[in-house]
C-alpha cells in the first residue's frame, strides 16, 4: 500500500521529501529565472524582444504537457520528476560555463530557452500528477497551501537574484540554480510510495497496440475526458482566459517599471513583495483552517473576479495603492490556487490525472502564449496600462460566463467534500 493510504496526517515522509526538494529547487529557479530576465531587458531593451524570450519559454508547454500526459499516466512519475531534475542540472552548469567565458548569442539563448521550457513542461505533468498520491485524505487543501506558500517563499530570492546579477553576473547563478536542481533530485529519489496507476493501466492496453498509437489514443481520451466534464471544462476554459491575461502582465509589468521609474526594477520587486505578503498570509490561513466546503464555488468566483479588477487598474496608481492593490491579489491568488487545485485534483481518478493535466495545461499555455505574443505586438502601439486593463476586464468577464454560467458542474467540484469517492 501507498504511504498515502496509511493515515490522515499531512506529514508523512514522501510529502516531507517532495517539499524539501520543491524548496530546494524552487529557490534555486526563482533566483536564476529573474536574473535571466534582467540580462534580456539589459541587452535588448524592447518590451517585444523581451516578449519572445518569455515565448521561447513557454511555446514548448503548448505540445508537451498533451504528450507527456498520456505518456505518465503509464509509467513511473516519480521517475520522470528526479530524472528531469538531473537533467536541468545539467543543462543549468553547461550554460554557466558557457556565459562565464562571456560568450553570449540571443539566438542560442532563446533556444537555450526553449529547451528548459519543454523540461518544465513535462516535470510540471509529471508532478502535479505525482505530487496528490502523496497526500493523505482529508488533507489536499492543507497541503496545496502548504505548496502555494513555500512557491511564494521562493520569491524572496527575486532581491537576492537582482543584487547578485549586478555584483556577479548571470554564470554564478545558473550555477547554483544547477547544484539546487541536483540535490533535488537525490532527494527525490527516496521517495518509496508505489504508483498502483501504472497496473491499471497495464491491465488495460492491448499487447498488439504499438506505442506510439498508445500515446495518440491516451491523449485523445485526455481531452474526451475533459470534454465530458462540464464543470472541469469550464474551470480549464476560464483558466485559459486567465493565462492569456497572465501572459499580458508577465510581458508587461517589469518593463514598465523599469521604463517608468528610476532603478525600476528595485521599484518593481517593492511592489510585488506586498503580492507575496498577501500570498503568504493567504497560504497560512488555509493551511490553519479549512475553507467550508459548501461556500469553496462562491468564494472563488468572487476571487476570480476581484483579483482581475486588481490587477487590471493597479498600474494607474500611487505606488502605496499598488501595494495594497498586489497584497489583495497575494489573497486573492492563493485561495483561487488552494480551492482550484485541491478541488480538481481531489476529482479526477488517480489514473487520469496525467492526461488532464496535460490537457489542462495545454490549454493553459496557449491562453499564456497569446497573451505574451498580444502583449508584445500591441504595446507598440498602445499605452501598456491600457493593454493590461482591458485583458484584465476580460478575464473578469470570462469567470462571470464560464465559472458562474457553469455553476451547477463547476459547484458540484468546488464543493465536494473530500474523501468520498471520486468520479469514475
């Protein structure tokens, strides 16, 4: 039997292993990817050259979380997640070593880029599938706020990454990022709970099947699943309009600040640390107490729409309105995360996490890649704050249509009780 199934507390020692890696690796990447973009805004000093790096990132995540769906919901997650971590450590120290001899070609980095990002595409499957199997019944809520606040923690390495990239330059900090994804996955090797999806769906495949066809009908059954689900396709479909806005803001933000204020990016981490506040309290409130199950719909949709108008209008203010604007967000953000994720991934069956999440996050990524590619194409032409205004409104109107038109399906996840069983 699976640690999962022993007991009802939180810690048992697979889920203290997988945080302790999270933290390591989270650290480590938080650090390296801020420093990484304050090296492209450096050199390029374009808001849309600075758009195709964070699409150079993403455009991988498009295909590969589909394939790699199917692919983990028959072989060992576990596997997948230390593997890809050695191999990031890998790639990190190359490029250290490369960047130390003060080489550096923008086309060879947005491929770099590219790369890392088909990495994290396939590790973010492969964990989000992992990751619920480890957790004891009762507890998804306590322990998806225990990782939203430990993902929020790791950003407190943004002021430490921009000091350091102008004391020392971006080598040393790949470097590190290298050494963190390595200790990470050593100890992501000792986790020891079994993976009993892998025999269902052994029992299930034909022995004459090839693989490759194998892939192509399990990610086919991904989305027919998710097509069955009305509630789980209107909460994928609203996350995709929430991506694209997301995608606006992540090409947005940072250079504006910069462009806007003196020392810009030192104005921008000030601002965004009272987000990080906010998801910090956030996180520690639901890690204490337990949000009703009859009031989680209600209390989401409300968020969806008030962290939208936050963000949306933020921009237009004073500085200390920012602040308070962001910790609301902060709030706002790890409730929406803690019920949305808690929820869906209590939901779905053990053997079918892989594929919908790989379909979720398909749809996820297209929602970021459009928005990254409308952001850097229409603030050439556009004032920025009017640009993430207007996909903010619409991201407040795609959780009215799809999360509130939906509330029958998308209710009867959101406040499900955990425990019971799940949906077959």
């Amino acid at each position: 039997m699976s640690e999962k199934t022993t007991g009802s507390k939180l810690w048992t020692r697979d889920f203290t292993i997988i945080t302790a890696g999270s933290v390591i690796s989270m650290f480590g990447n938080a650090m390296s990817g801020f420093a990484m973009s304050l090296m492209v805004l450096d050199i390029s000093k374009s808001t849309f050259l600075f758009s195709i790096y964070i699409a150079m990132y993403t455009l991988p995540q498009l295909i590969m979380p589909v394939v790699s769906g199917a692919v983990l919901d028959r072989f060992s997650r576990k596997k997948a997640i230390y593997s890809l971590d050695f191999l990031s450590s890998f790639l990190y120290v190359i490029m250290a070593g490369i960047l130390a001899t003060g080489w550096f070609s923008f086309p060879v980095f947005a491929i770099y880029c590219f790369i890392l990002g088909s990495i994290e595409s396939i590790y973010m499957v492969a964990y989000e599938s992992f990751y619920p199997l480890l957790i004891s019944e009762g507890n998804y809520q306590k322990a998806y706020s225990v990782a939203s606040v430990l993902e929020t923690l790791s950003a407190v390495m943004v002021p430490a990454a921009t000091f350091f990239y102008h004391l020392v330059g971006l080598a040393p900090l790949l470097a590190i990022n290298g050494v963190c994804f390595f200790i990470a996955a050593l100890l992501e090797t000792r986790i020891t709970a079994e993976e009993e999806y892998i025999d269902l769906q052994k029992a299930s495949r034909r022995a004459d099947q090839h693989p490759v066809r194998q892939v192509m009908d399990d990610t086919r059954e991904g989305f027919a699943y998710l097509a069955s689900e009305k509630g789980l396709l209107a909460v994928a479909i609203y996350f995709a309009f929430s991506a694209i806005c997301g995608g606006v803001s992540s090409v947005i933000t940072l250079p504006y600040f910069k462009n806007t204020f003196p020392n810009g990016e030192y104005w921008f981490m000030a601002v965004m640390a009272f987000m990080l506040i906010g998801r910090a309290v956030g996180g520690m409130i639901h890690y204490r107490k337990e949000i009703p199950s009859r009031y989680r719909y209600g209390i989401a949709l409300a968020v969806y729409i008030i962290i939208s108008l936050c963000e949306g209008f933020y921009l237009f203010c004073p500085i200390p309105v920012m602040m308070i604007l962001c910790f609301i967000n902060g709030l706002g953000g790890v409730t929406s995360y803690t019920i949305r994720i808690s929820a869906t991934q209590s939901y779905v069956p053990d053997e079918r996490k892989g594929r919908f999440n790989g379909a979720f996050n398909m749809l996820f990524t297209l929602g970021a890649l459009i928005g990254e590619f409308l952001a850097g194409s229409l603030t050439i032409f556009m004032n920025e704050r009017m640009v993430l205004m207007g996909s903010m409104l619409l991201c407040a109107l795609a959780a009215v249509i799809f999360i509130g038109g939906g509330k029958e399906h998308v209710s009867r996840i959101y406040n499900m009780t955990e425990g019971i069983p799940k949906n077959p």
